[in-house]
C-alpha cells in the first residue's frame, strides 16, 4: 500500500475523457452480442442483472458487504462508462413486482423508439463487466471499511479521476480480492487508507497532506481532506452533488428497503463529476452516526463544502444536488437524534438554498434510482406543449358571461396537487405503477413534476408526455425547477449571509418550463425560511405566470397578473370516504371558492372514488382541470376587493 505522502501526489492534470469504445477490439467487449437490430454507428449495450444482490439473506453479514461492495464498484464504473455515450445498462430496482429498469427498457426497446436496433452484450458476473470495461478506467480508489465517509469520498474520486470505489476487505471471496488481487487486477491509484491496514483519517493530528487541525471527527476529516484537494483545487464538477448514506448502512440494511443504500444512484454524479457527502444539517446536537464529535462539525463541513461551490459557480448558477437526508438510519429520533424526520428535511433544504443549492429529493421509500448515466443521454425534444384556456372557451362552458364576468353559481372549485414527484427515483419508479394504473383520463387531475428531472430521467418525462390523457395537465412540483426554499434566497440571507440568489433561481427555473411548457408551480415549500417577499415574487412571476401556491402568503393574493393562493391540507387517507369528509370540511370553513388539496402517491383510481364521495356529499363541489382553476381564479382575484380575503 501506499502512504500518507504518496497518496496526495497522485495526477494532479487534466481530467481525461473516455477512451473511445471504437478502439476496442470485437475479441473484447463485442462477443457474443444478444439479437436486437444493428447499427454500425452504435456499439453494443452491454447489459447486467444487479438482482441477485437484492435477493441475499441480509442477516449474513457476508452478504451485506457483498451487496455493498458489488453495487458500489458497479455503479462507479458504470458513470464513467456512460459519461459520452449510453453503454451499460444493469437491471435491479423493483416496485411492486415490477424490474423498472426491465419496464424503461422494454419500452426504449420497441420498433421506432430511441434504443431499437442497438445489438447488446449480456455480462453474467460483476468480474466479467469489469474486465469488458478496463479501458475505460484508470484504476481503482481503495477506501477504509473502519471511517465510514471514505466510500463517499471514494464516489467522489471515482468521478473525477475515472476509477472505480472498492472498499478495502481481504477476505476470501470479497471484491477486493475478487478484481484487485485477483481476476482483472484493476491497478489501485488511489488509497484512503494506510498500508498497514490502519485508518489514514484518525480525527487527531492534522488533516493528512495538510497542516489543517483535525476537527476532531474523522468522518469530517476526510470529507476536509477532500475540500482541500480536490474542491478548492477546482477538480470537481461545482454544479452537482450528491446527498447518499455511506457505509453505516451496512450496519443496518433493513432499516427500510434493501436498494436504500442508494449506491445505484451514484453513477449520475460520477458521470458528472459530482461531490458526495453524508452530513448531518443539524447544529445543536452531534451528528448520531458519530456521537462523540463536537455538535454541529458535518454542519460546518456542509457548509464549507456548498460555499466551495457557490464560489466555483460565481454566485450565478444553482448547484443541482441528489439525495436526501438518510433519515430511517441517521439524523432523526429514529438514530437516537433528537429531531423529527420532516424538521431534518425542511432544515437541510434550508440550508443548501442559503448556498444556491437545491436537491432532487430520493428520499425513503422510492429513493433508489439506477442507470440515470444511461439515461441522461436520451433524446428530448426542444418543446412539449400544453394547451391554456381561452375566454371564449370558459364562456362556451359557462364559468363566464357574455362580459367576461365569472359566473360562480354558488360552486366551489377545486383542484388536486397530484404529487409527490419531485424527485427522479419517485418518477422513475411510480410511472408503471401510478401513471399507467387503470382510471388515469377519467378525471382532471394537475400532475406535478419537476422539470429538472429531464436531468436523470428524461425518458420518463418524455414517455408521460407521449402518453398524457387530455385530463392531464403538468405543473412544476416543489418548488420549481427543484426542490429548495425559496426565501432562502433572499436578502438578508441567514445561514450564509451571500448575496442574494433569486436571479440565479429565476434563470435556471426558464429553461426548464419553457422546454415543458409549464406556467403553475403546483406548490412552494416554504418550511422554516421566510416566505416570499416582493422580489422572490416578482421572480416566480418570470417563469411561473400563471399561478403559484406557497405557505407563507396571504390567503389569496394576484402579484401583478400572477394568482397566488396559500396552500392548504394534505389529503392522503387511504379511505375515499374519509378524504371526501376532510376536503369538504376545509371547503366548508374557508372563505373563498377556490381549493387546494396536496394528494402523495395516489393511483388515479383514488381520485376518482373520492370525487364521487365529494359530489354525493355536496353537488356544488367541482373539480377543474389546472388551466381553468387558475384562470378563473386570477379573473375571480381581479373582480375581488384588493385586500385579502382572510387569514
């Protein structure tokens, strides 16, 4: 092994892209290609099945660390493999009986879509894939199995020298042996550890290659050592990073799902060349996963690490970061914490959204997500319409006189905040389940979906379009073009005391609606930041103009020619009857006609029970489609009297 020295003076040049696959012989990586079309432009897919790591009893200690280790030196390898161009593809999240990565592939896969023709290349053992791509790394980072944080630094080094992240484990039968020592003998560049086997970040002394004090942790001093050598250095992407659970979750695999590792997600942000990091947002107590360090140490390397790319991106890009707080393992009471799990989620946002960073939130439940690398490359078109409302059109259906004046004829207008899809894993693997669950036309229903996902899941984006009912209409999810708090972004800041950043959220957010047509941010998550003042709403009203729904604004508002209601209840009972009896009492006690109600993974056949209930309770009730909600609400707010109509 190497030591402290050699280990800081590895290449210190430029970054080198993939080697292109048309170097590589057909004795290699093209044996055997599987039946599917040709195309000589295209090389082979090649294709693995991850599976087999779900399906290993996790009360084997040796089976946890398998899953661990072969997830997270595949995932590695395949964000470099894909950075330029769509070649490996593994198989492994499930939901609900459903291989989703079979359902996207299957669908790409059909006659006159994007994937038809492409050969591909069945890989049947992890060494095997490693070998076939060899020449697209430049080794292997070797991390410590006794400091948690280095498999995260390792992703992170992963990206942005080309090798791949294998934990350090001598044993029979481990990776290490199996592709270090062994098999292909991928050559180690890296280590984060010493050649004695003991721990290169300790805590104590100086932060190795440094002379930086230890903060007393040594998860934080390896996240530290990071920040010196590679982010303040500039070698890393300053506009992605990811939010993952490191390897404390091997010590307890089954808190939830078995894939909530998240190790699958990780190959996106290598693609990009992104930073990782498990940190806790709290400042009042030590982080649990680490009780002996000083209270609020991961809170400051948090924040040394997004205003190191708040400064690499000048204040004028938004810092795009994937993940969520591990809160069934870290963080939260449920770690012996002393914080909820919503509080730890509403803290963290508002403490990135202070540095110009927003997340695509994986969180538990549906937070795995695999082959985003593959996926990014999928052709979208430049626009996706969507149809507004006319006047001519709310006349002919009697909401308008001959005047234009809104006829309300003692009816109560409604509309569901069909979410929550805020994040790509959620899309990705709700859409077989949710989107394509019989009943879906039947009813108007507003689908809101970050428009940032087109980032990690593009197809997904682009196959609900494809197969949207006319009672489909999209809207942004929380809180635009990604998730963050908006007040956050204006000045005075607290956390970080930068200048303001609400231009910087206003130019990244248009791209986006404008590629998918959008004009409704369907809600705004203001949890513990200040809520949108003059500014942050002249910004919404850029690129959301027809209609937003905060928490901390007045009951209705029309900011210039934008409506603005406040938001209401969640409504997410598993009996129709009981969510009908809930929405009519709020109906009942609010003093205006227009409603809002947030629904979380509901099947459109929910809705459709509901509404019946609904409307046998109370005929006046109707539930409108987005375009007509909001434009009848923005008429009935311009014949209202200027002041708010209540509290």
């Amino acid at each position: 092994m190497k030591n402290t020295t050699l280990l800081i003076r590895f290449s210190l040049g430029i970054l080198l892209t993939c080697i292109s696959i048309s170097s590589i012989s057909a004795s290699g990586i093209f044996e055997n290609p599987v039946s599917g079309g040709s195309n000589p432009r295209l090389p082979p897919i090649g294709l693995f099945d991850l599976g087999y790591t779900l399906k290993l009893d996790m009360s084997k200690p040796e089976n946890v660390r398998r899953a661990w280790d072969e997830v997270h030196a595949l995932a590695t390898l395949q964000g470099i493999v894909n950075r330029e161009k769509p070649l490996l593809y593994y198989f492994y999240i499930e939901n609900e009986g459903i291989n989703i990565d079979r359902y996207w592939w299957q669908w790409y896969r059909a006659a006159g879509r994007w994937l038809n023709g492409r050969d591909t290349l069945v890989h049947h053992s992890l060494e095997e894939v490693v070998t076939a791509y060899l020449p697209y790394i430049k080794g292997a980072v070797i991390y410590d199995p006794k400091v948690a944080a280095t498999s995260n630094v390792a992703s992170s080094l992963a990206g942005a020298e080309d090798i791949i992240a294998v934990r350090y484990d001598t044993t029979e039968g481990s990776l290490y042996r199996r592709i270090i020592l062994e098999g292909p003998r991928v050559p180690v560049k890296i280590w984060l550890l010493h050649e004695n086997d003991q721990s290169l970040f300790t805590g104590r002394g100086t932060i190795p290659g440094t002379s930086l004090p230890s903060t007393g942790s040594a998860k934080n001093d390896a996240y530290r050592w990071y920040l010196e050598h590679y982010m303040k250095a500039g070698r890393f992407n300053s506009r992605y990073g990811a939010y993952y659970i490191d390897q404390q979750w091997m010590k307890k695999p089954t808190a939830t799902r078995l894939n909530h590792h998240t190790l699958s997600n990780h190959d996106f942000f290598v693609s990009r060349r992104g930073f990782f990091f498990d940190l806790s947002p709290w400042g009042d107590e030590p982080a649990t996963d680490e009780p002996g360090q000083k209270p609020g140490t991961d809170l400051e390397t948090l924040k040394r690490f997004l205003l190191t790319a708040y400064k690499k991106n000048d204040g004028k890009k938004m810092c795009y970061i994937g993940g969520f707080p591990p809160w069934a393992f870290k963080y939260t009471k449920h770690a012996g914490g002393g914080h909820d799990d919503v509080p730890t989620e509403w803290e963290y946002s508002r403490i990135i959204s202070a540095y110009n960073a927003f997340k695509d939130a994986d969180a538990i439940g549906y937070g795995a997500l695999a082959n985003a690398s593959f996926w990014q490359h999928f052709p979208l078109k430049k626009h996706y319409r969507q149809e507004w409302v006319s006047k001519a059109e709310l006349k002919e259906r009697g909401y308008l006189d001959e005047k234009g004046k809104l006829q309300l004829n003692g009816r109560q207008f409604m509309i569901f905040y069909v979410g929550d899809y805020d994040a790509a894993s959620w899309v990705s693997q709700t859409t077989p389940t949710i989107w394509d669950a019989p009943g879906r036309g039947t009813l108007p229903l507003m689908w809101c979906i970050s428009p940032v996902l087109e980032e990690r899941v593009p197809h997904a984006l682009a196959y609900q379009r494809e197969t949207a009912s006319p009672n489909d209409y999209f809207a942004a999810a929380d809180n635009g073009a990604g998730y963050l708090m908006p007040g956050m972004l204006q000045e005075p800041r607290p956390v970080s005391g930068l200048p303001g950043g609400l231009k910087a959220w206003g130019d990244h957010c248009i791209p986006y609606y404008k590629r998918w047509d959008l004009s409704i941010t369907g809600f705004i998550i203001d949890g513990e930041a200040p809520g949108l003042n003059e500014q942050g709403l002249d910004q919404y009203a850029r690129f959301s103009p027809n209609g937003i729904v905060p928490q901390k604004v007045p009951l209705t508002l029309l900011h210039g020619n934008m409506p603005v209601l406040r938001a209401d209840y969640d409504v997410n009972q598993s009996d129709p009857g009981e969510a009908a009896h809930l929405i009519l009492d709020r109906i009942d006690k609010r003093p205006v006609p227009f409603h809002w109600f947030r629904n979380i993974l509901k099947k459109p056949g929910w809705y459709t029970q509901v509404m019946q209930e609904v409307k046998k309770l109370d005929p006046s009730v109707e539930l409108l489609d987005a375009p007509t909600f909001f434009e009848l609400y923005r008429i009935w707010l311009k014949e209202s009297e200027e002041e708010p109509a209540g509290d």
